[in-house]
C-alpha cells in the first residue's frame, strides 16, 4: 500500500511562496507573524493535511512530554481506575501517555522497559509482573535521572518511589473477618509470593491464624497464576479434602467469584457453608451471588498519587534519586458472601 507523502512546513512555504521560516513561527504561534498572514498559514495547512510533527520538535528540547505507563494488566477494574487517576494528573499538566503492558510476563517487561526508554519518556510509571526477578531493566532510567515511580505491586527492598498499601494489614483485617464469623478453618488462594502484594497478604493471614489460635495448614494454602481455570481447580481441590475449608480469603475478587461459582455449582451455600473473602473491590464483587466481601483501595488514589510523585520530580520539586513509599489507605467492606452469622 503506498502512502501519501507526510506534507512539511517547506510545502506549505513553496505552495504560499513565503519563507519556511515563516511558516514555522506561524504555526507555533508566535505573534511576531501578522494574524492575517498566521490565518492564511493555518488554513492552508489544514487544507493540505500537515500534521505537526511534536515529537521531533521536543527531541530537539531534549524532552518529549511524553509519560510511559507499564502494566502488568488491563482487565481489571483496579487497573482501569488506576489509569484514570494517572489520566486526570498527566492531562493537568500536558503530557502525553504511553501506555505499555506486560502480560504478567517479566520477560516481555523487560522489552517494555527498553521501548520506552528508546521512546525517550520523561518518566515512567510501572506495576510489576508476576516473575519480574528484580528491577535491573530500570536502571539506565536512574543513570539519566529519568524519574520512575512504582505501584501496588513493587519490589519493597529496593531503591525508588513506591505507592502501596499496607497488604499484611489489609491481609490480617480479611481473616480476622472470617474468623468473627465463627470460621475454623480458612483456607487462602493467592498470586505468586514473590510478589510484594501476595507475600504480604499471605503473611498477614498466617499473622491472624496465629493470633488466635487457629491451626495454619498447609494443604488450605493454594498459590497460582489467579487464571480462572487455575482457581476453578483451586475451589475443587479444596473441597475435595478430607477436611473441607469453612472460610476462604482470596486475593483477587475475580478469582473469589470464579470459587463462589464452584462451590454453588457443587451444591455448597456460601456463606453457609463456605465464607469467602476476596481483594480490590472489582466491580465482579457486585455483581455475584452473594455479594462479595473484599477489601478496597482506591485504584484512583493510586494513580493520582503515583502520577503526582512523578509531575513533581519532573518540575524539579522533588528529588529523583529519593528513596521513599508512600502508603495509602484501605479498608474492609463486608457483604453478604461471609456473613456467617447472620445467615
């Protein structure tokens, strides 16, 4: 397919016989070109398709005013959000966004990385993936002191700006829930715990168990991918033990749904039979049957906070090479799906 040739300011220059100089200062514009000659400028560029050409000009200014945001999903409501309140900043201060994704993939993290540094962003955002072995594929961004701020999930003992929440808190408030609800024996499915957010989530359920004196059991823990067909064989394995689970604490609200939906599909109430308690406040956990008790953070805040950090360093307002975590608020929202008592 042949394409049309890209129309520059020397075309728009020929075609008006005036200086390419001119058009320039035209089009960028300067008030030291008269408004009549500005206006014959801009009509005929839009008349003959030119498009300016941003990128080359910031190159040229040694920025690009372009932000890289790397994720490590886009199917989630959290991740959506997260988004949004990364948008509402970058847009208030006139950067672009480029959006990278890593499938939960750290290889293809790694080639994330590299494009947008090749890409020239003036900073980055990232979450990372689920095998992301550690945070080496940032450094050429900290040795041009590009700023790089991380997310939810985040590698804790390194250097760099993190934006999280308290996850072993979070992950203690969830089991403690389930066991005022008369829950004996909780089991616990989560991500990979070489992740900050599983790791913490985990610790602080086998922290509540502890605390009051409820047996930790192996065979009650199920650590995958988070994958439906994963936690579709999680939810079966469970139920098929000698000694079957009276509560769940998962966490990720989608998988919790997809084991709510096994468990009634096998006959089982919950949370009669089986209390469930899921993470992030997805908007699944309003729609299932029974209403879905979870934890909730704002996916928001995050974004907003984690965007701000970075505007702020880019201004000059923060330092880039700091080294601090920034912790937000969450909280227990309970629903139907672990009410023990009152059913």
């Amino acid at each position: 397919m042949k394409h049309e040739k890209e129309i520059t300011i020397y075309d728009i220059a020929e075609k008006l016989k005036i200086s390419a100089a001119t058009v320039s200062r035209a089009l960028s514009g300067k008030l030291t070109v008269h408004a009549d000659t500005r206006k014959l400028i801009s009509d005929a560029a839009k008349e003959m398709g030119y498009r300016s050409n941003n990128f080359a000009s910031n190159l040229r200014k040694s920025t690009t005013h372009t932000i890289g945001v790397l994720l490590h999903e886009l199917n989630s409501t959290f991740m959506i959000t997260v988004l949004s309140g990364i948008e509402k900043i970058i847009a208030e201060n006139d950067y672009d966004i480029f959006i990278v994704h890593s499938a939960e993939s750290g290889v293809r993290e790694v080639k994330n990385a590299q494009n947008l540094f090749h890409k020239r962003v003036d900073g980055v955002i990232a979450s990372l993936a689920f095998d992301t072995p550690d945070i080496s594929h940032f450094d050429a961004f900290k040795k041009k002191q590009i700023p790089v701020v991380f997310f939810d999930r985040v590698e804790e003992k390194s250097e760099g700006i993190k934006v999280i929440i308290d996850n072993y808190k979070a992950g203690y408030q969830a089991t403690e829930h389930l066991i005022k609800e008369g829950c004996k024996r909780i089991a616990h499915i989560t991500g990979y715990l070489s992740r900050n957010v599983y790791d913490q989530r985990y610790k602080g359920y086998v922290a509540a168990l502890k605390k009051y004196k409820l047996p930790f059991a192996k065979s009650l823990v199920v650590v995958n991918d988070l994958k439906k067909e994963s936690c579709q064989h999680a939810a079966r394995q469970l139920m098929e033990l000698q000694s079957p689970p009276d509560g769940l604490f998962v966490t990720n609200d989608f998988s919790a749904a997809i084991c709510i939906q096994v468990f009634t599909a096998a006959g089982l109430l919950v949370p009669d039979d089986i209390a469930v308690v899921g993470f992030n406040n997805d908007t699944i956990s309003t729609i299932i049957e029974p209403n879905l008790t979870t934890i909730n953070y704002s996916g928001f805040a995050v974004g907003e906070k984690a965007a701000q950090l970075l505007i702020d360093m880019l201004n000059g307002n923060a330092d880039v090479s700091a080294n601090k975590t920034i912790t937000l608020d969450s909280a227990l929202i309970v629903r139907g799906s672990s009410l023990k008592k009152k059913a």
